[in-house]
C-alpha cells in the first residue's frame, strides 16, 4: 500500500505564487488553475517515487478516496449518497467509479455465484430453471453437442457478460426503489445513486470481505482443530446471514438518505431487503438468456 512504502512529505510547494497555466493561459496562484483545473508540476512530481506511488495506487485503488468511501458505506449506509446529491464529492470516489471496484474485487475473490451464475446453478438452482434444462437440452441434442464443453464455454462467456450486466442489475432495483421511495422531491439520479451505493456495499461486504473471511476461518478451523464449519457458507445459512446485512443497509440508508423517521426507515428497509433477492431473480434469468443466445 502506498502509505507503507512512501513516507508522505511535508509539503513545501510556495501557494502564495503566481503561475500561468498552461493549458489556457489564465493567470492564478497556488497549485491549480481555476479555469481549467491543470495541475502545476512540481519538481516532486517527476521524482521515481512519486511515480512508483502514483502506479500503485493505480493498481490497487488505494487512494484515499476509496478507502475513505468503502468506510462510510459500511458504518453509515445513505450517507454517501447523501453528501453526494447534496454537493460534497472532493472526499469521496464517484459511486459509478465505486461500483466498478467493487465489479472488480468480486470476480477477483469469487466465493459464490451471486452474479455470475454458472451454468449448473441455472440448470438446478433457480425459479426459471425449468426454462434453462428445455433450452439447453434441446441445443445440445440438436447439435449433438459434448455436455462438458458446452458447460465450459457457457460459464467463460457467461462470466465476461456477468460484469457488464451487473449494471442493469442496478438500473432495474431503481425500480422499486422508486415506488417505495416515491416522493416528488426525489428524482431518478437521486434513486440510481443510492443503488449503485448499495450494490458497491454488497459486492465488498457481502460477497468478498466476509464470505473470504469465514473461508479462511473454515479453513484455520479444519487444520487447528479438525472442525468442520462449512456450514457458515452455506446457501442456506449464509443467505439467512445476507438478508440481516442487506436490512441493515436499507434501514440505516432509509433513515440517513431518505431521511424517514425509525419506524418508517425499519418498515421500508425490510421490504427493500426482501425485494433485493427478487430482483436477483430477474437479473439471473436475464444473464442465462444473454449468454445463452450470444454464444
């Protein structure tokens, strides 16, 4: 991490000078134009360091705009969003920005496949999949297919739409998040960054640090003490487990973004919890036809 490696600096840039920037020539003082936003070089900025730093926190995303963003999505769920729509987005990364880290985080550490749904979860595992074995069935005898080369290729492709698709998944929860939010004072942007919030917090939290986590503690608890406790990743406990955090999110989010009273937040935020696995649902369904009919 860059504040390991690289012991900040006191900074000795001379504010009280004047500069003309150029990239449109307007004359300013301190380190940035205020026209244009460029940037003054500094001698320091052309230093290895400042350059090792710079890659480094382009590959880890561990600028403190991530790391001060994913804190308060955690602790106070809405308030990010919140500041946002009210005007305050220097501290924080772009939520669109956040979510695609998150994007990247998840496929990265795959415990489960929540989003990217292999093709043996859509065959066995879900409402539609009476739909999935008449379809898949009917192309592999068709054309006289090998089952596990097909299985193979499906999930390749299916995760690399996965990624993309993952964004409608959050344009289709502003759906109800609208009707059960409906307020004149509320507009679409205000309902879109919220779930872009929410998905980002789900991602980080509750399909990358904590299912890794109990992986590891299943793992420790096997060799120390010769326990089986892969229970804890079970889809039955482990989805109990996920309602809980994804009501959390909506209760406190319900309360600091919507800014409803407690008894309306919890009500509303239960509700939103439901819905979440709902539109998991269609999202789902959705990626097996994207796939299916894009290979």
């Amino acid at each position: 991490m860059a504040f390991l490696f690289f012991k900040k600096k006191e900074d000795s840039f001379d504010y009280t000078s004047h500069h003309v920037c150029k990239n449109c020539g307007s004359a300013f003082q301190g380190k940035f134009c205020f026209r244009c936003g460029e940037k003054v070089v500094d001698v320091s900025d052309r230093s290895f360091a400042k350059m090792a730093e710079s890659l480094l926190n382009a590959f880890t995303f561990l600028e403190g705009k991530f790391w001060r963003s994913f804190k308060l999505i955690v602790t106070q769920p809405g308030q990010l969003s919140h500041d946002i729509r009210n005007g305050i987005q220097v501290p924080y990364m772009k939520l669109v920005g956040l979510f695609f880290v998150a994007n990247f985080f998840y496929f990265l550490f795959p415990v489960f496949d929540t989003f990217n749904s292999s093709l043996y979860s859509q065959y066995h595992q879900q409402d539609h999949s009476h739909i999935v074995q008449s379809l898949v069935n009917a192309r592999i005898k068709a054309n006289q297919l090998d089952v596990k080369e097909f299985t193979n290729q499906y999930n390749a492709h299916s995760g690399n739409l996965a990624k993309l698709l993952l964004v409608v998944l959050v344009f289709i929860f502003t759906l109800p998040l609208s009707i059960v939010n409906y307020s004149k004072k509320n507009f679409y942007f205000d309902h879109l960054q919220i779930s872009f919030e929410f998905h980002a917090f789900q991602m980080l939290l509750s399909s990358v640090i904590i299912p890794n986590l109990l992986k590891w503690i299943i793992q420790s608890a096997k060799k120390w003490f010769a326990a089986d406790w892969s229970v804890l990743l079970s889809d039955n406990v482990y989805s109990k487990f996920s309602i809980i955090i994804f009501a959390y999110f909506w209760i406190r989010a319900q309360r600091t973004f919507y800014e409803h009273s407690w008894w309306v937040s919890v009500l509303k935020g239960l509700v939103l919890g439901y819905i979440v696995f709902n539109t998991w649902d269609i999202y789902r369904m959705l990626l097996f036809f994207f796939t299916f009919y894009t290979m």
